[in-house]
C-alpha cells in the first residue's frame, strides 16, 4: 500500500519535515481487545435502568471518554445537570459490575501480530486507555507479554482531562520522552482519533466496530485501516515509508 499521499498530507497540516518514528501510543479498547460491545452493552443495561432511553449504539461514540465525562453527558441529557461525584461513582462501579458480567471479551485479531511488528521495528510502546478498569488493565500482561512497560501506561487515573482532549497522548509522549513528530497513535474511536491527532501524533485509526470510517476521517486520521489484521499486515511498511517520506522528498 502507499501511504505517502497521507503522510504529505500530515507533514504539510503540522509543519513537520518529516516524521521519525520512536514511540507507538496505542489505545485500549476496541484496538488491542474486541470490547467495544461488552461496554455498549454494559453502560446500555444501566442507563435504561435508570429508565434514561438511549439506543446502544451511541455508547460506541463515546468511546474513549471517562466513565464521569459519559455520566455528564447522560445526566445533562436526562436530568439537564452533571451528575454528582457520588452518582458518578455509583453509577460507574454499576456499569463495571455489568461489564464483568459479560462473557470475557478478546484480544483484537492482528492485535499481537501488530505489537510484534512494532517490537521488532524497536518502537517503544506506550498504552493510552481513557479506561479505569482493571480487569482488563490487568489482563494486559498476560495477553500481550512484553508489550507495555508499567511506567508506559496512561489510564484515566493519570491525567485530569481525558479523550478527547490531547492530555493523555501529550503525558504518554512525555513519558516516552517524544516529540509529537516521533509518535505515531494507533486508535479506533473518533474522541481518540481527536485526543491523538491535537496532540501532534501521526494518527492511525482502524475500523473495528460500528463507527463508520468517516467519522474517523473527520477527527483527524491520517490513515484508516478496515480491521487490525489489516493494520497489523501493512504497518511495517508503513513505518517504512515515514521512515523515508519528507516534505520535500
Ligand atoms: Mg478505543
């Protein structure tokens, strides 16, 4: 494939010469683990208790955002006021209990053939999860062995804005020691896409759920793949063609 077109297209948007490729910032879910619809369904089943009616689906827009900033959203449009911090806790271990409930969910297919490929590139890689869920946290060392230092991981509990505010991809380049034209981002959430893209990052997204490519397009992606084996099949030669692309090339 050639991505020089959008990696022009990157370079001419931020100023950039060129872009050098050090640290990989990869978001949580819906990227490394296919668990998008376990939270669709658990924030749905605790919403519709609060007899708020929401479709299911809007829950994949939110993607990326902290359990309080989906709260306010939700309050605001039912309640026309931000939930409190106690309702926000409440109401977030409830939709968690909900999404542990769920049958376990599963790593992204291509998701480790993608970590290896980055591996062995010598990227350091940095997780960037708007989550504060353990269980999947948790599960990261023993589904992607190696891939993540414990100093290399911003969780919602690190930064006090989350997605789409660049906040946590800026703290995760801080911690690689990165500038924005060293990263590259790898997400799957429009809020995340943004989140990446403002913080200077070369931003990837992949189509891995419902989110339609467009709204992708819109946030700020400069490449889009249709699936993570997708993107896991051409990011080596993708890191190749940054690797070799300037401006004036
Ligand atoms: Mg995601």
């Amino acid at each position: 494939m050639n991505f020089i077109p959008q990696i022009k297209k990157y370079l001419q948007a931020r100023h950039f010469n060129a872009v050098q490729p050090v640290a990989a910032l990869i978001d949580m879910d819906g990227t490394l683990y296919d668990s998008m619809g376990n939270h669709a369904s658990a924030w749905h089943r605790m919403v519709t208790e609060l007899g708020i009616d929401m479709p299911r689906d809007e829950f994949y827009m939110y993607e990326g955002r902290t359990g309080a900033a989906t709260l306010d959203i939700i309050f605001q449009r039912a309640y026309g006021r931000n939930a409190t911090d106690q309702e926000k806790a409440e109401l977030y271990h409830r939709k968690t209990v909900y999404f542990q409930e769920l049958p376990d969910v599963n790593p992204m297919p291509g998701a480790q053939q993608m970590i290896d490929t980055l591996i062995k590139a010598g990227l350091r890689r940095v997780l960037v999860t708007g989550s504060g869920q353990s269980s999947l946290i948790n599960r990261l060392d023993n589904d992607f062995p190696g891939a993540f230092t414990p100093q290399l991981r911003v969780t919602s509990r690190d930064v006090t804005k989350g997605k789409p505010h660049p906040e946590p991809f800026l703290r995760a380049m801080q911690l690689a020691g990165v500038k924005p034209s060293q990263a590259i981002a790898i997400e799957n959430a429009p809020l995340g896409v943004k989140s990446a893209c403002d913080a200077g990052a070369f931003t990837i997204a992949v189509t891995t759920g419902p989110i339609p490519r467009e709204a992708l397009e819109e946030a700020g992606a400069a490449v889009i793949f249709s699936s993570m084996q997708e993107c896991a099949d051409n990011i080596h030669m993708l890191l190749l063609q940054l690797l070799t692309t300037t401006l004036d090339s």
